[in-house]
C-alpha cells in the first residue's frame, strides 16, 4: 500500500508531465525571484483589504510604514519614522522622518520630491476623515480601521513641518503604535494623489501603486501573474532581486510541482500532505514556526437562532476539536481555547474549553426549541490559509457530527472576492475561517474579530456585539502594566466562553517552501511575506 507521499509524487509526476510548461527562459525571469501565490490580490493598496492575499503582494513588497517590526523580536523598530516621543499623558505621539527617501518612478508616475510629512497626512487622513477628498475612493471601505474604531480615537494629525508629524489621541492606546507598524498603515504619495485627482482618475492609485518599498509595480495580468521591479533607490538598501514576479496559480498541487520544475523559486500554503514531499528533496527548503494565528468556527450572532448562547454552545460541543485537528492539520498545529495563540504574552493557560459531547449538544438543542432536522449553512473558505489549510474537509468532518445530534448542514463556497462580500453582508448561518496577526499585541485579536466596531468593517465574522465585552478589551488599552491587561483578557476569555460567538479550533504552525537557491527568505510571523532582501543565485 502507497503512503501519503509516495501517493503525492505519482499524483505530482502527472502534473509535471500535463500540467506545467517548461520554466522562462527570458531574462526577465531568469533574473528575477518567482512566487508562486495563491490568487489575485483585490486591491494594490492594502489600506482597503484584510486579505492576506493583497498584504502579501504590496505590503511589504510596495510600501513602507511609519513604524515596523523586528521579525525575531517582535519589538516595534523605525520605519519612514526614524524616531519618536510619546507624551506623559499617553496621548501625543510625536514623528521625527526620515529624509531622501525616494518614491517609485513608473512609467506612469515621475515624483518631483522625496518623502515627506504630506504624505503622512494623506495616508492616514484618508482612512481616517470621511470629508477627505480620497475617503470615498475605491469604495470607502478601510477594514482594518475600522474594525479597531480607530479613526474616531485620532483627535488630529499635524504637519510640525517638512520631516515631523504629530498625533494626538482623544484616549490612551497602548497598542496604538503597533497598529502603525502593521501591513495596513502603509503610506502612499500625495503627489501621485493629487495628480490623479487632476486627471479625474483617483482609482488608479488602489490598482497602480506608488511607494517607497523595495520594489516598484510594472504589472498585473489577473489570474496569470505580478510583476516588479526592484527600486534601486531604495532607502534601505538591501539585497534584493532585480525582479519579483508572482505566478498566480491557485492549485496547491500545481504550486509544489512548479517549485520542484523550479518554474516557482517559492511557494504559498503548502498543503499539510505535501510537506514530507519538500522536506525529502534536497534542492527543497521548508521554514517553520509557531503562527500567530486563529482558525475557528463563527456563528452569525444576528441570525436566530444562532443568537441564542445555548445552541452556539450545543453546536461547539457536538464536534471533536481533537479528530478536526488531526485531519485537517496532520500534526502542524496546536488545539486552540481561546483567540489568542501561546505564543503571546496574554495567553490563558488555563482558559475555559468545550469538550466533544453530542448527548449534551443534544440536550441543548431540545432546551432551545431547535427539533432534530433543522436546516443550516457552514461556510467554508475557497482558499488555503495557514489557520485553516482545508476548510471544505473541515466543513465536511463538522457536517457529520452535526447530522449525528439532528442537525442538517448545508456546505457553501463561492469565489473568494465573493466569499467575503456575502459574509461581510451577513448572509451565513456559520463560517470556518480565522485570522492572522498583523501586530504581536492581544488586541490585534479580541478587537477586529469581536469588537463591536468591527461588524461593519467585516472582520467580525460572528456579526456579534457585546458592551460588556467591548468594555473590557477599552479598558485593557487604557494602561500599559502587562499584569494588569493579562487579567482584564482573562475576563474577557471567561464571557467569550459563555457566549461563544466562535469556537476556537486551531493555532496552525506557518510554513515556507523554497528552493535553496533563494537567500534571505524568512517567514514573516507578523503579516504579509518579505521579499526585501531575499535574492536568487543560479541553479
């Protein structure tokens, strides 16, 4: 009998023979670093979308932010901003930036100045004033903001003058400067702005980017490719390749074939039944680490009867968490009790956790008035994420359980663009998604998927609102003594319990496949994939 890998590579052996042509051999690929992604990302501006899909290709490849992250630490380190005060009270942040620092030059911008404090103003004003000129643009939708009710914490941003800013706050916020250092708080050229806006042409600047990150974008072809071109005149000045180019090729199967052809130098969401594959060639590399991450199950909380804690709490307990991660996950992650995974400083050991028991489940349902035959949707992801590398095998495994306490589950997909618009406007009983962390502070979870605020922005999947538990997260940003955050989370983790607006399922490891003649590539634990500095020798 075959095992699971001998079974992959005759399954790959088709593909390499039927599936994919022989790699370019023009210069522009050959000297250039190949990804093989995913999808297409919605926008080129990730101020607009929380999908790891456009983080990944403009975050950090397009733009730069004020502030950013060391990747071994965690700790917040200079951006565009070489420095920075916080006033005693808490609420002034004061910016000292960088100088020369060049925007891109494209072939359809040519920038007459370097960075400067303006540009500050325009990347956060947009997000943040609804009367600013470019709210509007591309639908006027900033989740990520959003959904931390941020905007209506900044009182003002101000131009000290060409190289500093200054934002004060209306309420203490220790996470804010995190959230400045996250994939989301890019910044863009007010200059291509204005130009645009002259020309009555505004959109251009969410699909036609201009940044001052390590690459600058050439084109799009969708569902066949990226391009980039690396910005020599890169403030940074790192290794990079003189090209990147994503090959958008949606079959993870396809992806780990391309990487072995070398058609692909990397590869995104490597599925679990591959990674023994990658790990057994030699020219094949797999970095791993501990996600900060969440995989769950949430219930739309403004759908009967779904509103109701009881039957949330039955249907958390019809499933075994333990069998959906030993399917689904083969090993590569953790058994989730709450949103926040072990490796942040606020995790609850001790936290509060459902245990597989269908009679229980049972005895709920009939307590809350839902009869054995009720009808309800799960919604399960198009797409691989490293917190759920399978949801429609998941979404399956959870059907079975429900049908065993009388309950008949109906498993729905669309694309993904439409996946997410459908969920945004509430139209699912339940979904098996999650979340990646942008920042390694605990709000950077409890806020976005349950906040109040974060309904409307779309990352609250359970569509539940809670002023007890909104309180408490408030409240737990009101000081900076970790102790004393700790226990206001812990709160928290205790209503989430009783309420249950999601089921925690899993904590993923996040995984990197490349080929060895890449260096300098990294997994990124917080947010979108790095390709500063990563650069390719030949074969």
């Amino acid at each position: 009998m075959l095992n699971r890998c001998q079974t992959l590579l005759f399954a790959l052996t088709g593909l390499l023979v039927t599936g994919c042509s022989p790699a370019p051999q023009n210069a522009f690929y050959q000297s250039g670093v190949i990804y093989c992604s995913e999808s297409n990302p919605v926008y080129f501006n990730p101020q607009l979308d929380t999908s790891s899909t456009t983080t990944d290709a403009t975050s950090h490849q397009v733009y730069d932010r004020l502030l950013d992250f060391d990747p071994d630490t965690g700790r917040i380190v200079p951006g565009l901003a070489s420095s920075w005060l916080v006033s005693d009270d808490g609420l002034t942040y004061t910016f000292q930036l960088r100088k020369n620092v060049a925007f891109h030059s494209t072939s359809y911008f040519t920038p007459s100045r370097d960075f400067n404090a303006d540009d500050v103003l325009f990347s956060i004003n947009r997000w943040r004033l609804p009367s600013h000129p470019y709210h509007g643009v591309s639908g006027g939708r900033y989740p990520y903001f959003e959904s931390l009710g941020l905007a209506g914490n900044i009182a003002s941003v101000e131009r000290i003058n060409g190289y500093r800013v200054e934002i004060t706050l209306r309420h203490r916020d220790s996470s804010f400067l995190a959230n400045l250092a996250t994939d989301f708080s890019v910044i863009l050229s007010e200059e291509y702005a204005e130009q645009l806006m002259t020309k009555g042409m505004p959109e251009r600047i969410d699909h036609y980017p201009v940044g001052t990150g390590p690459f600058k974008f050439i084109d799009h072809r969708k569902d066949h490719f990226i391009r980039y071109q690396r910005h020599d005149a890169y403030w940074q000045h790192t290794d990079s390749a003189q090209r990147l180019i994503y090959d958008i090729t949606p079959r993870s199967s396809l992806r780990l074939a391309k990487l072995i052809t070398g058609e692909c130098d990397a590869s995104a969401f490597p599925a679990q039944t591959e990674l023994d594959v990658i790990r057994n060639r030699d020219n094949l590399l797999l970095a791993e680490k501990p996600g900060l991450n969440i995989g769950f199950w949430a219930f739309n909380t403004q759908r009967p009867p779904f509103d109701n804690p009881d039957v949330r709490r039955a249907l958390a307990f019809a499933i075994d968490k333990n069998t959906l991660l030993e399917a689904v996950y083969f090993g590569s992650a953790t058994r989730a009790k709450t949103v926040l995974p072990t490796a942040s400083w606020a995790f609850q050991e001790d936290a509060d956790d459902t245990a597989y028991n269908p009679v229980l489940a049972r005895k709920l349902l009939d307590s809350a008035g839902v009869e054995p035959g009720f009808r309800m949707t799960i919604w399960a992801m198009p797409v691989e994420r490293a917190y759920n590398p399978n949801a429609a095998k998941m979404a399956e495994l959870i059907q079975r359980y429900l049908a065993d306490v009388g309950i008949q589950a109906t498993i729905v997909t669309y694309d993904w663009t439409t996946f997410r618009r459908h969920l945004r406007d509430g139209l699912h009983d339940s979904v098996l998604i999650g979340w990646s962390a942008d920042n390694g502070d605990p709000d950077n979870f409890y806020r976005p998927l349950l906040s109040c605020s974060a309904i409307p922005s779309g990352t609250n999947r359970a569509m539940w609102c809670n002023s007890d538990y909104d309180r408490l997260i408030n409240e737990a940003l009101q000081t900076e003594d970790i102790e004393k955050r700790k226990r206001i989370y812990q709160q928290a983790n205790r209503l989430l319990y009783e309420q249950l607006p999601l089921v925690p399922i899993a904590h993923a490891y996040r995984y990197q496949a490349y080929r060895d003649v890449l260096t300098g590539m990294a997994i990124n634990p917080y947010g979108g994939v790095r390709f500063s500095g990563v650069s390719k020798t030949s074969d």
